[in-house]
C-alpha cells in the first residue's frame, strides 16, 4: 500500500493540463492514437489526486485517467504533511 492509499489528496488546477502535452505535435498525435485527446485537468477545477512515495503527483480525471502533474501546475486543496513537506522543498 502506498502513502496515498490511505490518505485523500484533491488539487485544484492552475493550468490545464493534457496528456503527453509536453510532446508538442507526437504527443497529440500519441494522445489521440490512445483515445485521450479530449481528457484533461481543466484549469481553476478541483480533482481527487494520488501520490507515490517521492512525492510525484497525478491528477485523476472524470474518466478514471491519472495524468501526471508538475509543481506549478497545480495547487493542494487536501494533501497529507508528508506530501506538503516534499512539495513545500521543490521550486
């Protein structure tokens, strides 16, 4: 069992955020080959998240997709401290 398992996360988006974004042009040709083009964490709205044991986390959309989140990218509405503390040290 994980962290985060155990304990709620949600975040609030500061930016949205699409699968394999960071690809430019091959990431949505990538997004829309797995039928995810359309998915994504949608600036200003809130999502249930989840974490791995370094601190990385993954926004989950209505679809049950998690799409991985950089810092910046997002705020915690709900998070454990352990998750705040490794966060509160990346800038």
């Amino acid at each position: 069992m994980t962290k985060s398992e155990n304990q709620k996360i949600r975040i609030k988006m500061l930016e949205t955020v699409c699968p394999y974004q960071d690809f430019g042009v091959l990431g949505r040709l990538m997004a829309a080959r797995d039928g995810a083009k359309d998915r994504a964490l949608l600036a200003g709205e809130v999502y249930d998240a989840t974490a791995n044991k370094n601190g990385a986390v993954s926004g989950i959309t209505e679809e049950g997709i998690a799409i991985g989140v950089k810092p910046g990218e997002f705020e915690f509405v709900e998070a454990p401290e352990w998750l705040k503390k490794i966060h509160a040290n990346v800038g």
